[in-house]
C-alpha cells in the first residue's frame, strides 16, 4: 500500500484545519443515552475528535483514554478539558488505529462514526476494540446506516452494513458477549454547513460476560 497514514493524517489535518471548531461541542447522543445509566470506571474513546464525549464521560466520574489521528483534534480537545478541570481524568493519545491500537482493557469502549474519508479497516480496528473491553464492560458502536447528505467528500468505495453485519464482522464468541441492544434509530442532524437531514443510525451495546477472556 501506498503511505495510507501519511494520507490519512493528512486528510483529518485538514478537515480539521478547515475551520476553528468542527463538531458541536456536545456529547453524542446514543453515548449519552447508553451510558447516562452507568457508572464511572476506565473508558476508551476511538476516533475522539475535539474531545466532546470525552469531556461528558470524565464529567461523570470516568477515567478516559481518548483516541484520534489529528493532533489539531487532539489539541483543541485537551484545551478544553483543561479549561473545564478535566485534563487529569482524559489522557489524549496520538494514534493511527490502521496501525496501533491503545494498551490496557476498559469498563467501556466507545466508537462513535467511525468513518473514514480514506480507506479504513473499520471490522479489524472493532475487533481490536472488542478485544479491549473487560469482563462485565461494555463495547458501543454507534455508525452512519447510509451516507449523509453532506459526506460527498467520500473519495473511497465505502460501505456502510447494518448493525447485524457490523457485529458479525466482530467474529466474538456468542458465549461470551451478550447483545444488549443492536438496532438502527432515526435522528435529526445539521450539517457542517447547517444544513439539516433525517440520518439513520446503527446502534450496537455489547456486555462482554463474566469469567474467562478469550
């Protein structure tokens, strides 16, 4: 292949460059919806952006190691934590999940859209993902069902499965992992241009059982 990190990294340099602030500012929903319930414990956040969830999650008493390619992303997210007294429970970490993956095993691991405007191998970095989780934590995916009005700038054949092609592409042992919920949801969305859509969600909590790891 031909230096997928170099372009991959230099593509979210520059959608992040693109503009002061990308994302909202607020905490995804579905994270916010599964997780409200929770406890705080140790949280991995994959592809985490300008840190929004991260924030929301150690806001609530959780340990977070958030995750993305961009150091601009990474930048901004810490300054916020920062300016919000978070910087001591969110660690943010540099990484290309095409190539590394984090140490160490979480109570939760959260991967939201994590799409890509250049290839990605999204099923092995979930299996890395699910992988990570610990006896009694929970793996929540939450993707894009179809491709949003606004994401023309898809340069790659992209496929977007449904949430029960996304948790056979995981290849977990049924005996070990418990489906909480897998299932696709309508919400409302704005577009990076304010432009609004009906978007269809891929919802996917997974309980990795008690007792032996694989």
């Amino acid at each position: 292949m031909d230096t997928p990190n170099t372009d991959a990294k230099t593509t979210w340099e520059q959608h992040y460059g693109e503009r002061d602030r990308v994302w909202s500012g607020r905490v995804n929903v579905r994270l916010a919806e599964v997780v409200s319930t929770h406890k705080g414990g140790a949280a991995l956040d994959l592809g985490c952006g300008e840190g929004a969830d991260a924030c929301w999650l150690a806001e609530r008493g959780w340990t977070v190691v958030a995750v993305d390619i961009s150091d601009t992303a990474l930048q901004r997210a810490a300054k916020d934590a920062d300016a919000r007294g978070l910087g001591d429970r969110i660690e943010f970490v540099q990484h290309d999940l095409s190539d590394s993956f984090p140490d160490g095993t979480f109570d939760l691991v959260s991967a939201q859209f994590l799409h890509s405007t250049v290839p990605l191998d999204r099923p092995r970095i979930l299996r890395h993902a699910a992988d990570a989780v610990r006896p009694n934590g929970l793996l929540l995916i939450v993707d894009h069902a179809g491709p949003p009005p606004w994401g023309s700038k898809l340069a790659h054949h992209h496929e977007f499965p449904g949430p029960d092609e996304v948790v056979g592409s995981l290849e977990l042992n049924d005996a070990e992992w418990e489906r909480v919920r897998v299932d696709a949801v309508e919400r409302q969305a704005s577009g990076p241009d304010g432009e609004t859509a009906t978007l269809v969600d891929n919802v996917i909590v997974l309980r990795r059982r008690g007792g032996d790891q694989r």
